[in-house]
C-alpha cells in the first residue's frame, strides 16, 4: 500500500487519508474517491491530497476486518459489517465470557495493523451486548496476514456459555437459636445472585452448625436431585477440618479447594458429591457488593469447568474490596 500525496489526476479509486472540506463540501477519511470527486478537487484547483493507494495484495481495510471477524464466529457470537476497520462482535445469548487470553495475546502479535480488544475474561454479558471489537489501524492489510489468520482456529478463542436453569438448595446453620433476621438477609442476597443468573432457591434449609446435622441436610437435600448446595455457616469456615468442610467428607464429597485469592471472599469453600457442587460461603455472601462467591457462583451456573487452579488463577484482579470502594465512591460523586 501506497501512502502519501497523490496528485489529484491519479486519485481514482483511491482512499482519503483525512477528512477535508472543500468550498464548503465535506469529504470524509476513508472516503473512496470517485470520478465526480475528482473533478469537484480539479474544478476547485485542488493539486494534491494524502491519499491511501491500494496494492493488487492488499485487503480493503472493511474487507479484512470481516474476514477476519468471521474467523471468531461460533453459535454464542455474532458480528456486525465492518465500517472503517472496525467490525463489532456481540453476545449472541446472555451468559458468562469465556476468552482464550493466550490465543487473543498471539492474534495481537499478527501484525501492528490487525488489533482485537475484548470484555474482561469470565465477565458476565447480556444478549447484544458487544464484548469484541476487531480494528484495522491502517486503510489495508497484505494477504499474508489474511492467510495466516484464517488458517488458524479462533472459533473457541471467545465464546459465551449461558447460565443454565439449576435447581439450588441453601443451608444456613445456627449455634443454639436462630438468627431470623440474619436468615433472611442470608436467603435474600443469596437468592438475588441467582435470578440475576437464570435461577432460584428450590430449598432454604436450617440446622445447628454441627458436622453431623449439616451432614443430615445435605443427604436429605441430595435425594431430590439438586445440582447446587450452597452452606451459609452461623462461623465462617477457618479450616479444612472445620464443620462444613467435615460435613462435605461424612456424605462423601471431596473439596475441591478450601480459600481463594479473591478479597471479599477468601474463606469460600468449593466441593462436590458425585455431580452435585457444593459452595461453603463466606460472609461477604450477605452483601450485595462484589466478591468471590459471585466469580465462582457464575461458573457454576454456567456449566464452566472450575478446578482448584482456576480458583488460583483469580488472584490478579481478586482484590476487589478497593473496587466496591470506588465504585461507591463514583456513585456519590455522581449524585452530588
């Protein structure tokens, strides 16, 4: 490709590197010239203009960046026509992002030329909403890169896995009287996290904090098929011999992990009986703020694999008590 000052004689076809104006007449960046353009800058003794001029293997920068969108699309996505380079790509059902960072960090490497910029990994999305724009820097792009990129898989490199419908119990444990109030703080925010995800509480159960009671529900809840049962402990979980965690062993289930790098949240408990998954919570769980147990809830819901290192792997970005911080603060800001 060809850039710089063309002569207006040879500027057919060629692309307008700015926008300009012209005795009043507006031609925008990007524009392709045309005959009658031509003639309206040689009628109003225009010489030269910054021109983009294509080479037989170059891809129009509309025509690359639709390519090259077409490349990212699967059943979860869809894209939207390319206009100046830049070709959008939309949640095509509302669910949980699913990005292959390390595929997305090696397209960007292709060329200074081709970029693509997405929604965070693991970000909740609506139907719609765009969580990808591919951008075409320059006016072209050589084939080689075309080639190249269409020679690679990218049709899993983003993707959106909708939150399934899941039937939920929650257990909330007492010492010796139940906290009412607190049970229904408890059961509220928890059940507001799920309608935001496509579910419901089908079971609100209480039992003394004690491993063989809480054993005794979660048995009890297991016979009537539940996918989901969430432990909301009167005493946060401290130890992987705690109650909870003791509780998960005595009805056969394993921990997955015990603690997470995420702030709040830390204390969060991850196990599973044979196919049901099983979520001690923390405290934070009664706030409606932000915190690990929605990272992890999300997950679930989704259907997404969740290991013992994905839960590692939540410590950059985890620190989300400063977060909830200034977003509170944004809202006053806002509002005063």
């Amino acid at each position: 490709m060809y850039f710089g000052d063309i002569n207006v004689k040879d500027s057919l076809d060629c692309i307008l590197a700015h926008t300009i104006v012209i005795n009043k007449k507006k031609f925008s960046k990007g524009t392709i010239i045309t005959e009658i353009d031509k003639n309206y800058f040689i009628n109003n003794k225009i010489r030269t203009i910054v021109c983009a001029k294509l080479d037989k293997n170059d891809f129009h920068e509309d025509k690359a960046a639709n390519i090259i969108a077409e490349t990212f699309h699967n059943n979860s996505i869809a894209t939207e026509k390319a206009y100046t380079g830049r070709a959008n790509i939309l949640a095509n059902k509302s669910g949980l992002l699913v990005i292959d960072e390390e595929k997305i960090r090696k397209f960007n490497k292709i060329s200074d030329d081709i970029t693509i910029a997405t929604l965070n990994n693991n970000s909740t999305v609506k139907k719609g909403e765009m969580i990808a724009t591919i951008k075409i820097i320059s006016f072209a792009v050589k084939d080689s890169f075309i080639k190249k990129i269409k020679n690679t898989i990218y049709k899993k490199a983003i993707s959106i896995n909708p939150y399934i419908h899941k039937k939920c119990a929650l257990i909330l444990t007492h010492h010796k009287n139940k906290n009412e109030k607190l049970n229904s703080i408890s059961e509220r925010r928890v059940n507001e996290r799920l309608k935001n995800l496509n579910c419901s509480l089908d079971i609100t159960s209480y039992c003394e904090h004690d491993t063989k009671e809480i054993s005794k529900k979660i048995n009890i809840i297991l016979k009537k098929k539940i996918d989901l049962i969430m432990i909301l402990g009167s005493s946060a979980i401290v130890d992987i011999k705690d109650k909870i965690p003791e509780a998960i062993n005595f009805s056969k289930g394993k921990i997955i992990r015990f603690g997470m790098p995420v702030d709040p949240g830390n204390l969060l408990l991850l196990g599973k009986i044979k196919n049901t998954h099983v979520i001690g919570l923390p405290g934070c769980a009664r706030s409606p703020s932000l915190n690990g147990f929605d990272w992890v809830l999300e997950k679930v819901i989704s259907g997404t694999n969740i290991t013992k290192l994905n839960i590692s792997n939540m410590g950059v970005g985890g620190l989300l008590k400063t977060l909830n911080k200034r977003t509170k603060l944004e809202k006053k800001i806002k509002n005063y």
